[in-house]
C-alpha cells in the first residue's frame, strides 16, 4: 500500500496547488450534493429515499429472467410497486399491505418463484426506526465534535475536521441518491462508520501540520498523506474485497445474497472516496491558510517588538546626550 500511496503522490502533489484551489473544488462538489438532496427532498419528501426498514411494506427477491415490464403487470395489484435490478437479480418493492393480502403474496410468489427471499417491516415500527436512526448519527456527530473540541482545544483546526466529516456524509447521501440506493439500517450503520474513518485522517493532517519545529507547511501535508493515503487505501481495499464478496454469492446456489454487506461496503466506498479529497483538499487548504496567518500575525509582532525596541534605545540615546549639553 506504500507503493499505491508513492504513485498517487507522484501524480498529485497537493502541497504545490494554491489553496484557492485546495478549497474550492470540495466546496463545488459539496454544493453539488446538497442540490441533489435538495431535489430528492422536494421529490419524495426526504433527503435520500427511504428503504423497507424505515418505510415499511415488502421487498421480495427474485431469480429470475423476467424483464421489468412483465414483472410490474404481474404484481400490479399490490400497491406501490417498484422493480429494480441488483446483482443479476430482480427486487420487487411493495408497499403496506393487509394480513389477507400479504397471504396471498406469499403464497404466489413461492409457487411461481421457488427460493426467493421476502422481507416485510410494518409502516408504524417503520417510522419509529427512522427516528432511532436520526438520533444515532446526530448522538454519533455530537460526540465527535466535543472530542475534537478537547483535542485541539482551538477553533479554526477542530472546525476544519468537523466540516470534513460533515461534508463526507453529505457526499456519501448524494451519491446514494445519485445511484439509486435507498436507506437502510445498513447505510445508516455505513454512515455512522464514515464519521470515525473521516476522523481518522482528518486529526492525522492537522496534527502533523500544528506540531511545532522546522519545516514548511508544504513538507508537513506532504509527509502526512504519505501515512493517510497508505491508511485510507489499506481500508478501500478491505472495503472492496467485502463488496465483491457480497455480490459474488449471487452465482453460487443456492443463488442467497448478502445485501446488508453490499450496501455497507458500498456506501463506505462513496464516503471514502470523499474523505480523501476532503481530507487532502478541503482541511490542508485550511489548515495551510490557517498556518499562513498565524505566521504574518507572528511577524507582524515581532516587527513591532522590533520598533519598539529602537524607539526605546532612541529615546534614552537622546536623554543621555541631553544630560551631556
């Protein structure tokens, strides 16, 4: 992983760009984000769209060749239908239905589709998770936040790592609006894990960058990323090994998936892939323009210690020559 870290820095040295640029390509694929949850929001009335564990309803799993077409006239008498594809299966979401006629589901859909999956969460205990959910990642974030409060003990550096981490999951929930996905008690679980990667990285940059001794910012950012990029690529490549893995069961009989694994290992992905262009973009811009002005306020000081020093000399100077006259 060393080597993956040398060769990307090889090819991007971040410490030569301006910090203009460090700061503003993050902050344009931020906004970019909040307008495709703003448009999801207006569209379906949350930020990302609700899965069967927050929603509620019934979301069976079929193997089978049936295009989209032919299976939406087939459950047409269910409400809420929506199909999609998902590693060369077919996932049929329905919504809330009565106990009769999810009996009759059932029934049909073993005897036409022997082996498929069907899961079902009731509307009410729905509701009641997405508000457990909201309160995990705001408790998550809150406590985050004081943490970094108490480490760096100083504004500028420990609003730099919160605004990172808060722009990964704004990313992360884009992109999953982006793609398709839906919200899950798994990619709230993958959110909740991208608070602690983010963090990671984030504290590792500033901190090599506020230790004090000889050395330009540059070299600091520079020796930094060569640790996080070897981090973070370590973690990508678990993360992805986990994905292929969780789809690969899909061509092995009896043909069962791991969707949980797929959709945390996903949603890891989308917000490691925006950890790092925070990270080494967003937070080193600020944190070098933060140097850089603690730098001009430390010689500003000196050079009015300086001028104070000579006014003094001169004054006694004179006082002295005075005396002589």
């Amino acid at each position: 992983m060393r080597d993956i870290a040398d060769i990307i820095m090889g090819k991007v040295d971040v410490a030569s760009y301006s910090t203009r640029l460090l700061i503003g390509l993050p902050l344009t694929v931020l906004m970019l984000a909040l307008i495709i949850i703003g448009a999801t929001y207006a569209d379906c009335g949350a930020p990302v769209q609700m899965g069967v564990d927050f929603k509620g309803g019934t979301i069976i799993t079929l193997n089978t060749s049936e295009g989209t077409a032919a299976l939406a006239e087939k459950f047409s008498s269910y409400p809420d239908v929506s199909i999609r594809e998902g590693g060369g299966r077919m996932m049929v979401h329905l919504g809330p239905m009565n106990e009769k006629l999810m009996d009759t589901l059932v029934e049909s859909v073993n005897h036409d589709y022997p082996g498929s999956e069907i899961r079902t969460m009731g509307e009410v205990f729905g509701h009641e998770l997405q508000w457990q959910a909201v309160q995990a990642v705001a408790y998550a974030f809150i406590g985050m936040v004081i943490v970094i409060f108490i480490i760096f003990r100083t504004m500028v550096p420990s609003f730099s790592v919160v605004f990172s981490a808060m722009s990964d999951m704004i990313i992360a929930v884009a992109i999953m609006d982006a793609v398709g996905m839906q919200m899950s008690l798994a990619t709230v679980a993958a959110l909740l894990m991208i608070i602690g990667y983010s963090v990671d990285s984030n504290i590792l940059l500033s901190t090599r960058m506020l230790r004090t001794g000889k050395g330009r910012v540059e070299d600091k950012i520079r020796g930094a990323m060569r640790t996080g990029l070897m981090m973070s690529t370590t973690t990508m490549s678990a993360i992805l090994v986990m994905l292929v893995v969780s789809n690969s069961f899909y061509l092995i009989p009896p043909y069962t998936s791991i969707p949980v694994l797929r959709d945390i290992s996903l949603v890891l992905l989308f917000g490691m892939c925006a950890d790092m262009m925070n990270t080494w973009l967003l937070n080193a811009g600020i944190m070098r323009m933060y140097l850089e002005y603690l730098e001009r306020m430390k010689k500003k000081r000196s050079k009015k210690k300086r001028t104070k020093s000579t006014r003094s000399k001169g004054d006694k100077s004179g006082k002295r020559g005075g005396g002589r006259r």
